[in-house]
C-alpha cells in the first residue's frame, strides 16, 4: 500500500500532496473514495457531529467517509498529507496544495 503514496500513482488515480503550518486549517475537498495519510506532523479531524481526533505520522484514514467538518494541524511540526484518489475525483488547488504525478 506504500507504493501508492510514495511511487508514482497507478494508472487510473491520482495524487496530492497538502501542507500546513502549526494551527492552520487544511482545506482539502472530500474526493469520493479518498484515502489520506500523514506524512508529517498531526492532524485533527473534527466530525460534523462534534467529535474530534488526533492522528500522527503513518496515520491512514478514508477522509471521504468521516463526516468532517474541520482538518486542522496540531502539535508542533507542519502537517504534511498525502491525499490518493480514482482519477477523475477533483482535489482543490488551496495554497499548499499541488499534484504529485
């Protein structure tokens, strides 16, 4: 599964890389079927029902299905997400935001 966020994206999906600085919110559109990894840093999901959770370096989550009303990084290091879609499912062009196939 490494090789999807790391080599060169399969033929079929395609990939974004997002940065944040400490405190900052991550504007990142929930592309059906998305998974997002965290690189570097922590990020915080908050839900749409109020719920909030932190996850560190190696962290795997199907953003697409969680309900999130916020993405926010924490701690002390930028966030750095790796976010892999089917191809076709749009992510948006927010600053610190940029293609990486």
């Amino acid at each position: 599964m490494t090789a999807l966020f790391h080599d060169p994206p399969p033929e079929g999906f395609s990939r974004r890389v997002v940065r944040a600085a400490p405190g900052r919110e991550v504007r990142l559109v929930h592309a059906h079927g998305a998974i997002v990894v965290v690189e570097q840093g922590e990020l915080e999901v908050e839900c749409r029902a109020g719920a909030c959770r932190r996850f560190g370096r190696g962290a795997m989550l199907p953003i697409a299905r969680l309900g999130v009303a916020h993405l926010r990084s924490v701690g002390s290091r930028p966030l750095v997400l790796v976010a892999v879609a089917r191809a076709g499912d749009e992510f948006p062009r927010a600053a610190g935001s940029h293609p990486d196939d």
